[in-house]
C-alpha cells in the first residue's frame, strides 16, 4: 500500500486503518470518533488503540492524558495516525511525538502491520535521531582493537559521545550511526517497536461510586473521554508490586526477570470495565452498553453496569446488571465474580 497525502480525509483514513488492521488479523472496535481514541485492535498479545488525526498538532493536552492512561491501564500501545504535524507531511519511516505518544503516518503503520518493518528513525527538537545499539557498538569497536577516542576521530564526534553511545545514553544522527556502520561493517541502531510501548500511566481520578462496589476491594477511576464511564481494578497483590518495583531500580543485574514477574502479576489484576447509572433511562443505558461490549470484546476484560434503581433486568445487551442492594449484601468479591457469572448465563 502506498498512501496518497493528498487524501486529506479523515474519515477515509480511519475506515483505511481499520481495513488494514482486520485484513492482517486483528480484531478490531467499532470506530469511536467523539473519545479520546478512534480504534481498539488485538492480535493475540498486541492490543493497540489508535487516534487517527490529519493534523497530529490537533491531539489536546487533555485527549492525551487520557489516552496515554486508558493505555495505561488495559496495558495497550497507543499510537496517534496522522498525515502532517502544522510545519510539513510526515515522513514514511519515521516515528514522531505528540505528548510522549508515538505518531507515524498511515503508511508507516502499513508496512510494521504488513511487512514487519518497523522504523528506526525518531523525529525530536533539533532533527532526526537513531537509537544506538551500546552494547553492540562497544563489542564490534573492542574487536577491531579501536580506543574509545579512535573511534570518535573517525567519526568526527567526542569520545564522550562515542561512551555515551555505548551506555545507551545518547542518540546519534543517522549520518553518524551510518559512518559508524560502515567503519564497523555491521548494523548497529535498533528498530522501535511502536506496538511494544512501555506505558506506564494509568488512570488516577478515583471516584467514590458505586461505594458497595469499592467495599469489596475495587478502586473504582473515572474516565471522561472514553465510551465507558469507569475502570474498576481489584489489585490484592499491590504490595508484591510495590515490592518488585523497588528491585527492579536496585538490581539492575536482575532487571529483565523482575520485569517478567512484575508483567505477570500486573496481568493479574482483575479490571472490570464499569457503567454507572448517573440518572440514565433504559434506553441511554442500552446504547452504552452496545459501546461497552465492543471494547469489553476487545480489551478481554468484562463488563458490568453498577446500577442504583431496580430495572427489573439482571443484564442490558448481554452486560450484568448489579445493583448496589446486592454489592452491599456480598463479603468479598468473589461473591460478585459469581453473581457476575450467573448473570452472564443468563443473558446467553
């Protein structure tokens, strides 16, 4: 696929993405042009939510911060799709930042969904930028017997540039990562992985509804710009994170495996996609839950409504319905796993 900048609509880009996302596998939402994102899409562990914007400048502080925590906290990747920032056309091959949120054009996602090709080029203040493969770079300049400081003379930087290179504290512009490769005669920058993103913002604006729901061990975050109203977490093992966090910073020697135990424990987590009743009618609460299902099929993660007044329903579109009568009757929250069960039964 060759993407024309001159198809500047963006509706037409979102139903493109969209195609492209299914055709290679993924399954994907429906398209939520009013949130902060515009598509869910899985493919096994992968689980990416996409923004899809002309201009990548329109993305507000505010859809980013909510974006970046929504990712945060289904453990996704977000990435913003756009053809051009308010300077010029994004470059193909090329990954841009909008709020520390990756930003590429619609061809660029194409060819990491299609051909496995992911960029290596990062744009930032001041240019263009590759990432240095450290450890690689030392070990092919100790091979070919080159000091520290001959290395840095051959390629017209500092010595100090050519360690920081090395510690993988610095970036290089490609016209020196490409001398460098030619005096070592081997690739040495590294390839980024916009569908592997290390987010770690999770949303944070704790509500205090539905309380009966939050007394049995879940902490309840609204979330403004999403279909959904709230994520409900139930982390019983958040001291062990806690624990595994410190660790992870005093044991650099043992950080890929404290990394793994930390991943699986945060996996863990119970999250539970939630809707409130906030004076809704029925029929309000049916078109949620339509939005609802789509992302709970997913996420992977269940839903529920949480709702005050009896409805005389137990599920709305095949989403349990609790009322708050009920959570204020259970001990522990396994009692609401189970009611969550045979509420789901019934609605098959």
């Amino acid at each position: 696929m060759k993407v024309d900048n001159s198809m500047i609509n963006r509706e037409t880009i979102l139903h493109e993405i969209n195609n492209l996302l299914i055709n290679f596998g993924f399954k994907t939402s429906n398209i939520y042009e009013r949130s902060c994102f515009d598509i869910l899409a899985r493919k096994k562990d992968i689980l990416i939510i996409l923004k899809i914007l002309v201009n990548i400048d329109s993305l507000t502080t505010q859809q980013a911060e909510e974006l970046s925590k929504i990712s945060g906290t289904f453990l996704a990747s977000p990435i913003i799709i756009g053809l051009k920032s308010k300077h010029s056309y994004l470059e193909d091959d090329v990954v841009y930042e909008r709020h520390e949120i990756p930003a590429v054009s619609p061809q660029t996602l194409y060819d990491i969904i299609a051909n496995d090709m992911h960029p290596e080029i990062l744009s930032k203040r001041g240019g263009f930028y590759v990432k240095i493969n450290g450890g690689l770079l030392k070990q092919l300049r100790e091979e070919k017997n080159l000091s520290l400081k001959e290395l840095a003379d051959l390629t017209h930087v500092s010595r100090e540039t050519i360690y920081k290179y090395e510690q993988q504290n610095s970036q290089a512009y490609p016209e020196t990562a490409l001398l460098l490769e030619e005096i070592l005669n081997k690739p040495i920058t590294l390839s980024i992985n916009i569908l592997e993103s290390e987010h770690n913002h999770i949303l944070d604006t704790k509500i205090q509804e539905p309380i009966e729901l939050i007394k049995l061990g879940y902490e309840v975050n609204s979330s403004t710009k999403t279909p959904f109203d709230a994520v409900s977490t139930r982390t019983d093992d958040s001291k062990e994170v806690l624990k595994l966090k410190e660790q992870l910073s005093e044991k650099i020697d043992e950080i890929e495996k404290i990394k793994e135990k930390l991943a699986k424990k945060t996996v863990n987590n119970e999250i539970l996609i939630t809707n409130l009743e906030r004076n809704r009618n029925i029929s309000t609460l049916s078109k949620i839950a339509e939005k609802t299902n789509d992302i709970s099929s997913i996420t992977g993660h269940k839903a529920l409504f949480v709702l005050k007044h009896e409805h005389e329903q137990n599920s709305i579109k095949n989403i349990p319905v609790i009322y708050t009568w009920e959570l204020d009757n259970m001990e522990k929250n396994k009692d609401l796993e189970k009611l969550i069960k045979e509420r789901e039964n019934e609605g098959e």
